[in-house]
C-alpha cells in the first residue's frame, strides 16, 4: 500500500486553524477580510498555549449593564440578547476543543461598576444584571464560560472606592488621553462611539441638545480611561490570557473585536438594543423602540424576551 502523509499538526497550523474560526465573528469597520497571519498578536498567544497542551483563555470585558433609555432595551435585566450571546461564546469554544483538546474557556468581565457613575445606572442595577448573567450561564449549562467583576477583585468594598481604586492605579491621564484621540483613528471612532452612546441613552435629560452632547464628550472621556484601567487591571489578573473586545478593532490590534450576534453596524451590542427573531429563524438586534415595529413582544418566564417579527 501507498504511504500517505501525515496530516500538519503543529502547534502553528492548529494555532492559525483555531483563529480561523474567530474571523468570521471579527469586529472591526475595517472593510477588507484578514487572513490569520495579519494578526500575529493572537496567533502568538494561541500557538503557545497549543505548544503547552493548556486551555486557551478568553478575556471579554463586557456585559456591563442593560442601557438606561427604555426606548432601547426591554428592562436592566439579561434577555434574548444575551442568552444568545453567551451560548454563541460557549460554541465557540466548544468548536475550539475540536482542534485542540484541552479546550477553551471565556471569561466575561463585567465591566458596570467601573464606570456605572458616568453612564447613570444604580450600581444595584448593574449587580443585578451581573447576577444574571451568572444564574444564565448556570441554567443553561454553559460550563465553558464565567464572569469576571469588581467584586472578585475588590471584595466588598463601596462601589465609589473600588471605582477610584481602580482609576487612581490604572487609568491613563486625560491629557494622555486627549492626545490620543487627536493622533489616532481608532481611538477617536471609540471617542465617538461612546459619546453617541452616552447620548442615546440619556433619556431624561431636560437642557439643550448642546449641552447634553458637551456633558456626553466630558463623560466620553472618562469611561475610556475607565475601560482602559479595567483592562489594565484584566491583564494583571490574566496575563496570559487573549484579550478579545466588544468594540470594532482594526486588523492587527493587541485587541481582538468580536462580533456576537448579527447587527445593523459594528457598534451594536445586546446591552443596547433588543433581539428580533427575524421570520426566516435568523437573529438580529435593533433598538427596542424599531424592533417593537417589526415584531410582536414575546414574554419569557414572565418578562420582555424579545421580538418576533411579523
């Protein structure tokens, strides 16, 4: 009989095999698709834990907390959007063990409390939401996935002290920062990623629409420092882990974005929006207030779910 080769198994091609399948899921406003070899970050990352025969580690900061502006979201708890989400995570790493045994996990850190202040959640809201991510991820058997927040880190400290801990040891300077946004592209589409948001979700606001956008700029700025202190303090507890991100990356950033559900743009998450089951079994999330326009509301154990589409 003919000899046959072996198949290529080395640590590398399983690497850039177990990349592959995160590409598909990038986020990014980059327009052009990316093979594995354009990001040398990760592939470094999953190809030592391959070589090492470890478990690869996900680190996603993210699932902070349902937005504020009722014209958004169905309620302050997880629903239909998250519970897709965390089962779409947990298969992927379940695809992941496929090529590579000892498998996967993803470790979602929660990141409300950090700047719940600049945002306008109660911090009893954002425990709530993290809560249920928690008894979610339990009830539907995701074992592949937990969370990660301020209370593994800082214990039972006040909210406000763990906030200005956290700031105070890893949050870059403002001026920093500013300087930043002005030379950098990807940082200033953050900038006014998160300024939009800030102003979206600002229901209630009674002064002019100026004023609400200046406020959202000042406020901009310190939930980037914010976000980058907890991504500081990530790397610190999780070395060597790979970092993924829900906002829009550019190919090759240290940073992996991922995309967790079909949406309109690469900014959507389900903490902004509500789930349409669209009438061909596909999902996608839209704001509340244009899905209840396409759908019917659907009731889960009692609470908003989701929209079917008519």
């Amino acid at each position: 009989m003919p000899l046959t080769a072996a198949p290529d198994t080395t640590p590398t091609t399983t690497g850039t095999a177990i990349l592959n399948l995160l590409l598909p899921h990038h986020r990014t406003t980059d327009r052009a698709r990316a093979r594995a070899e354009a990001f040398p970050h990760q592939l470094r990352q999953i190809t030592d834990c391959v070589r090492k025969g470890a478990p690869i580690v996900f680190t996603l900061p993210g699932f902070p907390c349902k937005s504020p502006n009722p014209a958004k979201v169905l309620g302050h708890l997880p629903d239909m959007g998250e519970r897709l989400s965390l089962t779409f995570l947990d298969t992927l790493c379940t695809e992941i063990e496929r090529l590579h045994p000892p498998g996967a996990r993803m470790l979602i850190c929660s990141d409300g409390h950090v700047f719940g202040d600049l945002i306008g959640v109660p911090d009893a809201r954002i425990d709530a939401y993290a809560d249920e991510l928690r008894t979610l991820i339990r009830q539907l058997g995701l074992h592949r996935l937990s969370v990660f927040d301020l209370r593994d880190v800082l214990g039972d400290l006040p909210h406000e002290a763990k906030r200005a801990h956290v700031h105070e040891r890893y949050a870059p300077t403002l001026d920093a920062l500013r300087a930043e946004i002005h030379t950098d592209a990807p940082t200033l589409a953050l900038y006014r990623g998160i300024t939009r948001f800030l102003v979206e979700d600002t229901a209630d606001h009674e002064g002019t629409r100026s004023a609400l956008q200046r406020d959202c700029r000042k406020r901009a700025y310190g939930v980037i420092q914010r976000s980058r202190a907890w991504g500081e303090l990530i790397g610190d507890h999780h070395p060597h882990s790979v970092r993924l991100s829900i906002h829009p990356q550019p190919i090759g950033a240290p940073k992996f974005g991922i995309r967790l559900l079909d949406t309109p743009d690469a900014w959507t998450t389900p903490w902004h929006s509500a789930a349409l089951h669209r009438t061909d079994g596909t999902w996608t999330l839209l704001p509340g207030a244009e899905a209840a326009g396409r759908g019917r509301l659907i009731l889960r154990e009692g609470r908003p779910s989701h929209f079917a589409e008519i």
